[in-house]
C-alpha cells in the first residue's frame, strides 16, 4: 500500500471554521436582500404623496380662484410654502430676483399688461411695492440693472391676445405695442418710464432679451422673432437679435429725476443687429426664443477666443448660433461707428438701410 496522509486535528478543524464562516455570510445576504426589498415595498407604498396620487397636480379649468393662497398650496413634504403674493394681474410670464443698493431684495414680475415689484426680503412675509401699467400689450420678459446707483428694469412687449387690448388702438403698427422699455425703479414705489426701442425692422415685437455690460456700457440683446412680412432681399435680420447700447450715462433722465419719458429719444440707442444665415437653416423656421451673452471664461491669453464676448442663441429649428458682438459700436472703443448709430440708426427707427452694423 502506498502512503497515506494523516489528517491532523488543526488542520481538520480549519477547513469547519471555513465552511461555516462561508455558510454564514450566504445567509447573511440572502436575509439582507429579503428585507431591503421588502421594506422597500413598505415605502413605496407609504411615501405616495397623495396630491400627487390623484393625478395632475396643477389645478386646471376655472373652478379655483388664482388669488386664493390656500387653493395654491400643492406642496409636496419635503417644500414649506413660505408666502404667497396675489398680485393684480394673471399671465405672468417671467422673473428676476435682484437686491437693491439699500440692501434689500426686490422680485420683478412680468404681467400680462404690467410687471410687478414685491419685497422679498423677509421670504415669510413678502409685500408688492409697486407695479408698472402698461396697457394694450403683453410683457413677455423683464431683466434688472444698476447702474451708478440708480435701478432700471428693461421689458419686452409684444401683443398676442387682441383680446385683452382696446381694439382701437391694439394693432401691430402700433409702437408703444411691440416695444422694449426702459424703467426706472429706483423708487420701487413709483416706476417712471425713460425711453423706449421700436424697431420697424422688426415689428411682430421682441421676445427674450439678455443684458450684459461691455467695457463698463451696459448693453441689450434682443430676440427678433421670424415674421412673415420679413424681406432678406433689403437687409433684413429675419429671426435675428437687436443689439441696443443703453446711454445711461449721458442720459437727461439722470437731471430729471421723476419725470416720465425724460431720456426718450437718446438713451436706448440701437447699434446694430446679429441675423441668421438663412442658407444654413436647412428650411427651418428661425424662430429665436432664448439667447445668453458671455465674455470668453478662459484665462490663456495665447487663446484666440481670450477676451472676447460671445453671443450664445437657442433657435427652435435652426438649431444653436453663436455671434461675436466684442466689436460691437462702441461709444469710447469705436465712437466712429458708434456716432452714425446713435444719429441715422434711431432717426431710420432701425431700418437695415439706416442700421448696417452686423455681429459676424
């Protein structure tokens, strides 16, 4: 017989401790998995919030009151409902949260004919200061500036709903009806208007506009909305973006403190436009909706793109369109093209023949 091992008792009683300790971390798992799925049965049944569980969460129809706090409540568990703010006028579209030189921090929302200025400051008691009335038209936008102490809100108009304007004088030919508009809301209390941008390039009205400063001139960008009557053969910027310098500084509304319209004429001065390249888009509508401006965020200096200022704009089906507006008429950088733009561009109400600036 050939030899045999003898198994020692150590060795014996290792491979048991083995086999054991394997035996009880399967079962340990198969009982971890068992409860996490069970327990996970357990919450989702009890975490269905149930003003969710009953369908669509917002209210539809007409059968609650829009002023009415308590119907407006549809919070989930985890989001306190801190304040609520009526206001005077539905169809509120856009907003800007902004905190004044004093401190405090004001809400400006766009109305349907007016927007809206409530102190936020105290998030749990919440209080409309003021409001700017603008009759016969839709305010589809509102952006905030200060400048030199003083607070501005610019507004976009553009008259969709015939229905909640006078029918005598809601027509598209209309200025004060498609316009951009610049507030003075220093005193929140009291909203003076200081001047106003109709372009006759343009006239189914802005849409979306975007504020950026260059070279310390504040600047408005503002998306032009394919129209029908738009002729390419002339110069026109179809479904382009109008570019506005505001000329806060040398502006007589900075004299004239409290009076209406006292900068009309000289403060929003339009300097020239960035259009789309029609043979790019494919047969798509050019429809501009949102656009964001930005200065190059890089920091190498050997980088071309270092230091300029980018125009980034979202097209419904002509997909995105990047502009270079850091060369834009400028009133210190450039005032040789910045001169004929604040003289023939306003008198000619922005016409291509009159405005010939383009963003490359």
């Amino acid at each position: 017989m050939g030899e045999q091992s003898l198994v020692t008792p150590v060795e014996f009683g290792n491979k048991e401790i083995l086999i054991l300790i394997t035996t009880f971390l399967v079962v340990i798992s198969v009982v971890s998995t068992s409860v996490f799925f069970l327990s996970n049965d357990d919450v989702n049944e009890n975490s269905i919030n149930p003003i969710f569980s009953g369908g669509d969460p917002l209210l539809q129809g007409e059968e609650h009151d829009h002023r009415n706090a308590s119907q407006h409540n549809l919070s989930s568990g985890n989001v306190e409902l801190l304040d609520f703010e009526p206001l005077t006028n539905p169809g509120n579209a856009e907003i800007q949260v902004a905190t004044a030189p004093d401190g405090r921090t004001y809400v400006y929302q766009a109305g349907w004919s007016e927007f809206h200025i409530t102190d936020v400051t105290d998030p749990r008691n919440i209080t409309q200061v003021g409001k700017y009335y603008d009759p016969n038209t839709q305010v589809l936008d509102v952006k905030y500036l200060e400048y030199d102490g003083r607070e501005y809100v610019i507004t976009q108009n553009q008259l969709i709903d015939p229905g909640y304007a006078d029918p005598n004088v809601g027509e598209w030919s209309d200025p004060f009806q498609v316009s951009v508009n610049l507030i003075d809301v220093t005193d929140k209390t009291e909203p003076i208007h200081v001047d106003s941008w109709y372009d006759a390039d343009h006239p189914s009205g802005p849409h979306n506009l975007y504020t950026h400063m260059i070279d310390n001139e504040w600047y408005i960008f503002v998306a032009n909305p394919d129209y029908d009557d738009c002729d390419t053969a002339v110069g026109e910027a179809c479904g382009g973006v109008t570019i506005a310098h505001l000329n806060l500084q040398g502006s007589a509304a900075r004299l004239l403190d409290g009076v209406p319209s006292s900068g009309v004429g000289h403060t929003v001065i339009k300097v020239g436009e960035y259009e789309v390249n029609w043979a790019s888009t494919n047969g798509g509508w050019i429809y501009i909706h949102d656009m964001t401006v930005q200065l190059w965020p890089g920091d190498d200096t050997e980088d071309p793109r270092y230091g300029r200022t980018y125009l980034y704009g979202a097209y419904w089906e002509a997909g995105l369109r990047i502009a270079d507006v850091s060369d834009v008429p400028h009133p210190t950088n450039s005032p040789q093209l910045y001169a004929p733009m604040a003289t023939t561009c306003k008198a000619g109400l922005g016409n291509p023949l009159m405005c010939r600036w383009r963003a490359p």
